[in-house]
C-alpha cells in the first residue's frame, strides 16, 4: 500500500505530467501537429512511470527500514498476551 508520501510524491511528479500531456493533446486533436503531441504525451507518462518505478538513492534508507521491519518476527509473548486479551474480552461480553 501507498503511504502519504510516495501519494505526495505522485502528486508533485502529476503536477509536472499533466500539463505536458493536456498540451500533448492539444497539439494532437486541436492543432493537427502529430509529432509534436503524441511526444508529448508519451513524455508526461514516462514520467509518471519513472517516478513510481525507478529507484533513487534517497529512497534506499526507507525501503531498507520497510524491509527490515517486516524481517522481526512477533514474540512469543505478545502472542499469548494477545490470545489471553482475546478469551477475557469473549468471556466479558457473554456475561
């Protein structure tokens, strides 16, 4: 799933692709400059995909701490806390 920043990150990235693609069409429907619009059209969504899917050295630290928290496993503990809480919690409300 999406965090607030990488939607962040899509709305600066979006806020730089569209205009290229509204003129894109423009210039492809509008003005009959087929060139012209479908290059800029192909660069708005190349952007869009650059953006998403290529990794930049900033971005390294974060991933590493995704990855790293998801590698922990839960203790045994907590587990059995969790699964008592849960029986107390079942047993209150039949009551």
């Amino acid at each position: 799933m999406a965090g607030i920043i990488d939607t962040i990150k899509l709305a600066g990235t979006l806020v730089l692709a569209l205009p290229a693609a509204l003129a894109g069409l423009e210039f492809l429907l509008v003005r009959g400059n087929h060139l012209v619009g479908a290059t800029l059209i192909v660069l708005a969504v190349t952007l869009v995909i650059v953006q998403q899917r290529v990794t930049l050295p900033s971005d390294v630290p974060g991933l590493l701490a995704k990855r790293a928290a998801g590698a922990i496993p839960k203790d045994a503990d907590d587990e059995q806390n969790d699964s008592s809480e849960t029986t107390a919690e079942s047993s209150d409300k039949r009551s």
